[in-house]
C-alpha cells in the first residue's frame, strides 16, 4: 500500500494548506483522509480498499535498512531464512533490529516468527559482511547530525570459525565470476544465496554458450535451489535471445510447484514472446497452487491477449475475493488484455468479486465506464468506484456524480463510525466541476436534515473552499488542477440553503456558524431578520452569535436602536459575545468606549480572556486615550506589576499602536537571553490553540518526537501528564532553550575515560555515590566517578521552538501541555 503523501498534507499541515478543513481531529473515526479513514495502513479488513494488497503484520516503526539471511553467516541456526528490518525512531530506546520469518499462504504470505534482535541502538541501516558478520549503523540518535556514529558487527564468534564462511569470503574475495563453468553450475546448488546467484549471472553472461548448462541445471535429478536458478538464468538469455525461452517448455507440468511458480514467473518478464506458452498459461490459472495460478496470471497479462480474459474471470470468481494476491493476479489480466467497451458483456457479472476486479481494472485505466458501478447493487462495488473515479482525476464521471452526490449523501448512516467519504468524493466531484447546477447540488445536500451530519458539514465546507480553493485536493491531499470555467459564488445560494439558515433542526443551528463565515467570506447576505434571530436566541452556538452581531453591524449603523441592543448584550453569559458587542459599541462613540474599556482592564470582576480581549479592541479604536491606557498597561508590565497572563497581550497591543517597548525591554533580565519570551509566554494561552498546534503545527511537529497518552515518536519524554509534573516556567523553558534541562534519559553525550576511552550514550542519573551511568542499547554501565577525566554536557534533540513558533504560539502550547495532567496511553492505543 505504500506511505501517502496526501496522507501528510490533510494530517501534519491540514491547518496551513486548506481554509476550512483543519488538521487533524482528535477522534480518529472523524479522519477524512483515505489513508486512516479507510485503513489502507491496516492488514486485511472489511472496510478496505481493493485496489491494495494489505500488509500480511505490522513491522517495527520507521524501517529503514532490510537484509535477509542469505544462508552462510556467523549466526545460531534459528536464524537461518530470518528477515531482519532496522527500526529508526530517532530516540535510542526505541529504535531496534526486528527479526520475522514467513510462511507460504495461498499465494501470498503469512508471518511467522517476529522478535526483537537488538534494541536500544539508534539503528538506521544493516548488511551481511562476506565474513559472515551483521554490520550495523549507529546514527547516534534524534533527527540532526550527532557526530556520533559508528558502524558495528555482530556475530557468534565461534561461528565465525566455520569452513563454510571461509569459503564464501574467499569466493568474493577472490571473483566467481573468474570460475570456470563446471564450478559455477555446482555453485548453483551452494547454501549462501549470494553465492548462487553471482554463478548464475556469471554464467548468464556468457550468453548462449551457458544454455546447455541452464538445461542440465532445471532437469528433474537436480536440487531444487540449481533448478530455480537454471530457470532464471535461461530467463536472462532469454532478454538477447528469446529462443532460449524455448528450453524451459519441458517444465510445462511439473511435479514441483515451485518450478511450476518460477516458470511462469520467469515467462512473465517476456510477455513479448509467449504466443507458444499462451495455452499452457491459461492452463495454469487453474493449478492446484494458488501461487501458481497468480503467477500465470500476471505472465499473460504481460502478453496481453484477450484469450486470457474468460480464464481470468473464471478464476477470480473461484478465488472470490479470498486471496488478495489472486485477486491482484486477475485485475491484472482485465488490465492488460480486456478490450473494454459499452457493450462488453460482463458488466453485470453474477459475481460480486468479479465485478469488484472490473472496477480496479477500470480504474487502472482511468476509464469514464467507471460510472457504470456508481449504482451497483453492491454497496462495496459502489464505494470502489466511487472512489476510483475520483481518486483517478476521471473527470468524464464526475457530472455523473455530481447528479447523484444528493442521493449518495442521503445513503449515509449515522450508525456508520468511522467519516463517510464515498458521500464527500461525490460532494467534492461537483465542488471540480464548480458549475451553477453543481454548487446547487452540494447547498441543497448541506440543507437538508435528512443526511447526515458530518456530510452536510462536508457540504458547507465544500462551499466555503469554492470561490478561493486550496492548490491541493480536499479529499486525496494531492494537487489538482481545476477547470478554469468554474464560477463565483453569489447570493444565489441562498436559497438551497433555506433549511439549514432556518434552524430547522439541532443539525441545521449547529452548522449555522460556517453558513455564516460563508456570508462574511463572500459578501453572500443572510438578511437582517435572520443575523437578529441568530444574535438573540441563545440556543446557537457562541460562534454564531458572535458572527452574527459583527454582520449586524453595518445594517444597524443608522438605527437609533441598535447601540441599546449592544449595551444589553454587556451582560450576556458569553464573554466573547460581551467583547464584541463592546467593540463594536466603541466604533460608533471612541471616547466613551475608550473610558469603559479602561475601567474593565482593570476590574476585578472581568476575566482573563475579556481583559485580552479589550487590549485588541483598543489597538482598534485607534484614539489617543486608548494608546494612553495601553501605555499605562505597559508600564505596569514594566514595572511588574502587571497581569502574567496579559504580558504578550499588553506588548502585542504596545507594537501595534507603535509604542516603545525600550524601558520594558531594558527592564528584563539581562542574563536570559530569552527573557522577553519567558515573561511574555509563560502564562495566559488559549488551551484548545495549544493542542492544535501540539498535533497540527507545520514546522514543529510536536508529535514527531514526543508521545501524548502513548502515541507519536519517543526522541522526548511523554507528555500525557507533563502538567502535572511540572509548571509553565519549566515547560516554556524546555520549549525555547530544550539544552538547559535535558530530561534524564533522553541526553545524548560522551564520558571520556583517564585512559583515553571515550563512551557515548544517554545519559541517566548519577548513582547515589555519584558515579555515572549511562545507557546504551539494552543496558545501562556505571562508571566510576574517579575513573572519568570529563563528561560533556548532555545534548537535547530537539531544536529551539522559539524559532519555529510565534510567540503566541508557543504561549498557547504551554497552556495545553500545563493543561495535561493526566496520562491517558492506555485509551490513546485503543
């Protein structure tokens, strides 16, 4: 299935690249990128995708190097045939060599055995030596230079005594490909994979001359590895001289089901040249190996002729969607060799599996016929292609689906967990072709009660993406260009989105707010009898009455009336509301507003989010009593005597009406560096901004090194219940200046010996008679303190936040991460 980027964009940057959609949601059933939503990650499931074969197990996280056993190595024999995968996670605990073995399954694989082989080694790559040693690659921890690498080996010492590996390192050493003939045909048999396959391409290079070794290699009498390697080695001839591929007829039936497997494996890599083998292939299809059959399979669909269609189809229907790699095999098939037309006359095939492969083979293709599954009566059918033609940029569909986005929205269930995005691909087909007809689809979707939440909520938001769209797609993450005819919004929707603007619903009043910033957002009126009822009435949400009063504003700029109504609202229950209404009080009448506004800057009874508030409304009146009470918050600062949690708010508000900040700047301490950002960011965040820039920031990708309640990456500490440990001058300390205080553990660095021996690793907390210890790998070594001449200072992975955050950012973090106090790793795995 493979990593996808798209998966990225919506997740890690959703917040930056796209206006309305956001990052990522903290439930994961609310997921809207394919990758999560749809488990494409996930082993074989219901809900999958089949255009994918699945991963047969999870591996470690973050491979990056992969070396099988190849036969002759300095390892106990429980490891011969073991796969052996680097795990790099940056942090040392927990990068590994993981070691896994696998079984035949049909035809694919299942896992078999799957340990731990090494851990606590910052592993980023791995290979067998010659001499029969494992060489590993020490990185040396966390994400940027170290300086600290080395390169290892492993192996059983007594092991390393053994014949064998003297004889593999001596064949390298001294050139197989400098053997006579004789010598490599025996070598065709050798135990160490290495060796066997450089004899084959030595003899394979001597061209036509090595066939009648090749030949004698695959008879019935020989050992199957020189069997196997016969028939590769005649499939190399074969790419300069296809006659050669004759030689390999006689296996046609053969007893052993791996040469049966590896003929046409081999035969598939000259699709060109299988007119002969063509009867025996399909013949294949029908092989009591599954493995077999797939493997026919793919070699005719790289001949591509018809005659292999029916076959195919007859086998995918036996196969019945039990083996995904037999499923593949025939998808393959109806790619290459189907001659798909309007008429072609297995559309409508009596099996579901089946018509599921058509739609995959359609898919490959990119071909409009796709919209003949949209209304299957297969649900999984529907969905497939559904999604093939919208992941596939098929554009030839899309006014199919936009005629029937409405009926595939009102299928959705709500009993349904996880997001459904068949219903958003339709929505967002339309959204492409961004024409009247289309944008009236989509509103009538987001109005009508009748569907589903989430999808009227996708709806809307498909609106509000409309006159000014995000370069990547809103559904794959991937850029997609649109056609330049699409048109702009008007008032003219307004009226498909009646339902939804009048509340009918608690649906409807709860996805009032994003009608309401589509209104403001392309100047779409709502009408004043609507914004009243909506500021009014207490039963929608903060968002909207808020939104509402600022739309207000400018209708009422003449009505007697309306300052009353905002005095009034100076005592609703919703502080934001209350600031609001303030600001907007102040417009009309600087002066008095400015009094006011002073007076609650200072009060007691006001809280902490209407005081910052109130500095932005005053940086807005733009009166010179409004930079005078902003002064005087200055130099209450200054002098210390301000508010914490309106430090930044204060200096925020300071820069904006262009007031000095020398005497507060010369007022902090002169021996922190950072001593602007230790004030101004300590106290006073917004926690729901916090998390989000925990889980969604760009550039600081907060869980790429640290875990919040048991997942993210472990380069840092867990976070779950950071608060609770420690307070916010600690916690923006470790965020501006993370070499200060390097959690134990979690310090890179290196203990230099009397003698002259360096050894480097993280560093752990003194014993209690002081001598050091630091670990490495799996175990943890004390050093005596009279036996080290220096110890370097511990080195943090992590890099300075204050250069990847604004100030208000990272005021914001600290809130959410004070905020964490209680670990919650075992609900975070579930």
């Amino acid at each position: 299935s493979g990593w996808k980027m798209g998966h990225q964009t919506m997740v890690s940057f959703g917040g930056s690249v796209y206006n309305h959609i956001g990052g990522k949601p903290s439930r994961k059933e609310d997921q809207i990128d394919a990758w999560m939503n749809e488990g494409l990650w996930n082993t074989r499931h219901d809900r999958q995708p089949a255009y994918i074969n699945p991963p047969i197990a999870y591996s470690s996280n973050g491979p990056c190097g992969l070396a099988y056993n190849p036969g002759i190595v300095g390892l106990p024999k429980k490891f011969d045939r073991n796969f052996f995968v680097a795990s790099y996670v940056a942090g040392p605990g927990r990068c590994l060599i993981e070691r896994f073995t696998l079984n035949p399954d049909g035809a694919n694989f299942k896992l078999g055995e799957q340990t731990t082989f090494l851990k606590g080694i910052a592993l980023t790559d791995l290979d067998w030596g010659y001499d029969g040693k494992l060489y590993i690659a020490d990185y040396g921890g966390g994400w940027t230079k170290s300086g600290k690498g080395n390169v290892y080996t492993l192996a059983d010492d007594s092991k390393l005594k053994s014949k064998r590996i003297a004889e593999v390192k001596n064949l390298f050493a001294n050139g197989i490909p400098a053997l006579k003939s004789d010598k490599l045909f025996e070598l065709l048999a050798h135990p160490d994979q290495r060796v066997r396959q450089r004899a084959q391409f030595a003899l394979a290079d001597q061209d036509l001359d090595s066939l009648p070794l090749f030949e004698k290699a695959i008879q019935p009498n020989q050992p199957l590895m020189r069997r196997i390697h016969g028939i590769w080695g005649i499939g190399q001839l074969g790419q300069k001289n296809p006659s050669a591929l004759n030689s390999l007829a006689r296996l046609i039936g053969d007893k052993e089901m791996e040469i049966r497997a590896n003929l046409a494996r081999t035969l598939g890599n000259h699709g060109k040249h299988l007119a002969p083998f063509r009867k025996a292939l399909i013949a294949m299809l029908e092989d009591s190996s599954p493995r077999v059959a797939s493997l026919a399979a793919i070699a005719l669909s790289n001949h591509g002729h018809k005659d292999a269609v029916e076959p195919a189809i007859k086998m995918l229907e036996k196969n019945d969607d039990n083996d995904v790699v037999v499923r593949h095999a025939g998808i393959m098939v109806l790619t290459k060799c189907a001659q798909f037309s309007p008429e072609w006359k297995y559309y409508d095939h009596r099996s579901t599996a089946v018509r599921r492969a058509i739609v995959i083979a359609l898919r490959r293709q990119k071909s409009h016929l796709l919209e003949t599954y949209f209304t299957d009566r297969d649900q999984s059918v529907r969905q497939e292609a559904i999604r093939a033609a919208y992941e596939m940029d098929v554009r030839k569909t899309y006014q199919a689906l936009s005629k029937q986005a409405h009926s595939i929205a009102l299928k959705v269930s709500p009993e349904v967990k996880w997001h459904p995005l068949t219903a958003r691909r339709a929505i967002f087909a339309a959204w492409v072709l961004g024409q009247e007809k289309d944008a009236d689809v989509i509103a009538k979707i987001a109005a009508d009660s009748k569907v589903d939440f989430r999808t009227r909520k996708d709806a809307l938001i498909a609106l509000l993406e409309w006159n000014n769209p995000p370069v990547p797609d809103p559904v794959t993450g991937f850029a997609r260009t649109l056609p330049k005819n699409r048109i702009k919004l008007n008032s003219s929707i307004i009226k498909n989105l009646k339902g939804l603007l009048d509340g009918v619903d608690k649906s409807s009043i709860e996805l009032v707010p994003h009608a309401l910033i589509l209104s403001e957002q392309d100047q779409i009126p709502l009408g004043e009898l609507r914004l009243t009822r909506y500021l009014k009435d207490e039963q929608y949400p903060e968002e909207a009455r808020v939104k509402s009063m600022k739309l207000l504003a400018p209708l009422k700029e003449s009505n007697s009336v309306w300052p009353f109504t905002l005095q009034k609202l100076f005592a609703d229950k919703s502080e934001k509301v209350r600031s609001m209404a303030r600001e907007l009080l102040f417009k009309n009448d600087p002066d008095r507003a400015t009094a006011q506004l002073g007076n609650l800057l200072t009060s007691k009874d006001a809280t902490l989010k209407e005081k910052q508030l109130t500095l932005q409304t005053l940086t807005k009146l733009k009166t010179p009593k409004a930079k005078e009470i902003i002064k005087v918050a200055l130099d209450q600062l200054t002098a210390g005597k301000a508010e914490s949690g309106l430090a930044l708010d204060i200096v925020t508000a300071a820069e904006t009406v262009a007031l000095s900040l020398e005497k507060f700047r010369a007022s902090l301490a002169k021996d922190d560096p950072n001593a602007e950002w230790n004030l101004l960011c300590r106290d006073g965040g917004d926690i729901s901004l916090g998390k989000k820039v925990f889980y969604e920031h760009g550039a600081a990708q907060c869980q790429r090194c640290h875990t919040m309640h048991g997942v993210g990456g472990d380069v840092g500490p867990e976070l779950g219940a950071i608060g609770k440990k420690y307070d916010s001058t600690y916690l923006l300390r470790s965020l501006i200046n993370p070499g200060a205080e390097v959690a134990d553990g979690y310090g890179l660095g290196t203990i230099t010996l009397k003698n002259g021996t360096e050894i480097s690793g993280n560093f752990m907390p003194d014993d209690k008679d002081g001598n050091a210890m630091i670990k490495f790998a799996e175990t943890t070594k004390i050093i005596k303190k009279s036996d080290i001449a220096k110890k370097s200072k511990p080195v943090s992975a992590m890099p300075p936040m204050n250069g990847l955050l604004s100030k208000q950012e990272a005021r914001d973090l600290v809130a959410f991460l004070v905020s964490s106090k209680k670990d919650k790793t075992d609900e975070g795995h579930k």
